[in-house]
C-alpha cells in the first residue's frame, strides 16, 4: 500500500517535472526556428537538453526502486540534470541566436550543479557510515574557488591566465580531499564494496571527465585562435563534458544504489 502510494508519488513527480519543462523547452523551440543543420555547437545544445530531460525523468522514477537511505542521491542526480536542462534550453537560444558563448548561463548552471554534485560524494558516505562536516564544507570551498576564478577568467575580468591557474588549485584541492583526505578515508575504511567502487568511480570522474573543462578553456581562451573558432571549441568540449559528468556521473550513482539495494 505504503509503497504503491511512493511509487505514484514518483511518477508524478516525473510527470509534473516534463510539464514544468515542456512550455520551457516549447518557448526554446520557438526561438530556435532557424537552427541550421551545419551549426555543431546548436545541434549538440538541442541533443543534450533532450538527453538531460530524459535522465531526469529516469532518476525520478528509480527512486521508487531503492532503499530509502539511497533515494536522496538518486534525487539529487535527478536535480543535476534538471537544472542543466533548463539552462540547456536558454544556451542553445543564445547561440542559435547570436552565435555568442553562453558564458552567464553557464556559469550558473555549474554554480548550482556542481555544488550538487561535491554533496553526492558526502551522500553516499553518510547513507553508510558516519561522516564529518569538514569533507562537505572543502568540497564546497575547493568549488567555489574554481568556479569563481573560471568565470572572471572567461568574462575578461581578471587575465585569462591567472584565473585559470587558480581555478586549477581549486580543482587539484577537490581531488585531494577525495584521493588523500578524509573523504577516501572514509571510504576505504567504513564502506561496503559497492559504495566503494561507487566512490572510486565518481572520483575518478572529478579527474577524468572534469579534465575536460580546463581543456575546453584552454582551446577557447589560451591558444591566441580565432574567436569564431575558439567559441566553437569551447562550446562543444563542454557539452560533451556535461554528458559524462552530469549523465555518466548520475548512472554510477544509480548502479551502485541498486546493487547495494538489490541485496539482502
Ligand atoms: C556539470 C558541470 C560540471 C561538472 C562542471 C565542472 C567544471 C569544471 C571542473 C571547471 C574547471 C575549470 C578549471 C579547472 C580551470 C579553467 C576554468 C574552469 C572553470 C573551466
């Protein structure tokens, strides 16, 4: 009874989340009339924005499908990528538009996104185990410097050099926390396999899939290319990112919450 009632409080979710975002995409689609076959960059706006809306209506639902300790990383995966593909929708209006980078939008997105994604990491842990205040709040503050730096840098505020060597250190302090901190700590001591390999494989994410973006800046801002040329670059290295760190990144979390759901 209890659990069919959850299960239809799910779908509604789902179901209240596509509507919210359907007038939103409509209006998109509107703008977006005079997308053109060849424009790259405004097709993978368009494939990813669909590909954010159908991950959030999967995460949603396979709340249903998990123990409870687990159903608030599923639904903060499900938040990740319902906040990318509102942004999602606004960026490729911008570009389709003006054929400009996005850059405000962008940024807002990862305020909100990567925030969300550093709280998963403390999530998992403390669906298992104890876990201390101090992991959650580096994370955050080792986010909030890379951000900040990465935005000043691509609006011209600060040199673009600078900011990107500072968001660098911003990034390399996450990865220490997760690798040598007491996050991994945690981890390699307190939880079972399957959280484990979730960890390792969500940390090996922030390493790999993250990598993408300082390259993405790199090709858009440190090369002395054209700039037509360069905001093409730029714009596809980082949806292509957002795919693996927003989708990839959910589905780890998903599979481990199964897995470790399933058993017993
Ligand atoms: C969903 C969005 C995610 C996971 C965005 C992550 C963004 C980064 C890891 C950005 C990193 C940057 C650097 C490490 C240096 C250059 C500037 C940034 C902001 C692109």
């Amino acid at each position: 009874m209890i659990t069919s009632l959850k299960s239809s409080v799910a779908k509604i979710g789902a179901l209240l989340t596509l509507c919210l975002l359907t007038p939103t995409y409509a209006m998109a689609a509107t703008g977006s009339a005079n997308l053109k076959a060849d424009d790259l960059v405004g097709v993978s706006f368009w494939v990813i924005s669909m590909a954010l809306v159908a991950a959030t209506a999967f995460f949603f639902v396979e709340t249903q499908r998990v123990k409870a300790k687990w159903k608030t990383s599923l639904t903060v995966s499900g938040l990740v990528t319902l906040v990318a593909a509102t942004h999602y929708f606004y960026m490729r209006d911008v570009w389709v538009a003006t054929g400009d980078t996005p850059t405000v939008f962008r940024y807002i997105d990862w305020l909100i996104t990567v925030p969300l994604l550093m709280v998963e990491f403390y999530l998992i842990l403390s669906a298992v185990t104890k876990v201390s205040g101090g992991i959650f709040w580096r994370l955050m503050i080792g986010t909030l410097v890379m951000l900040i730096a990465g935005y000043l840098g691509e609006a011209g505020t600060v040199g673009a050099w600078p900011a990107f060597i500072v968001s660098m250190a911003g990034w390399f302090y996450i990865i220490y926390e997760i690798y040598a901190g007491e996050a991994s700590k945690v981890s390699a001591e307190s939880a079972p396999p399957a959280v484990q390999s979730a960890f390792k494989l969500m940390r090996a994410i922030v390493v790999f899939g993250w990598a993408i973006y300082p390259i993405g800046y790199f090709l858009g801002y440190l090369t002395g290319g054209k700039p037509a040329d360069s905001a093409v670059m730029l714009n596809v290295v980082y949806n292509l990112a957002d795919v693996v760190n927003k989708i990839g990144f959910g589905v780890i979390i998903w599979a481990a919450a199964v897995s470790e759901s399933d058993k017993n």
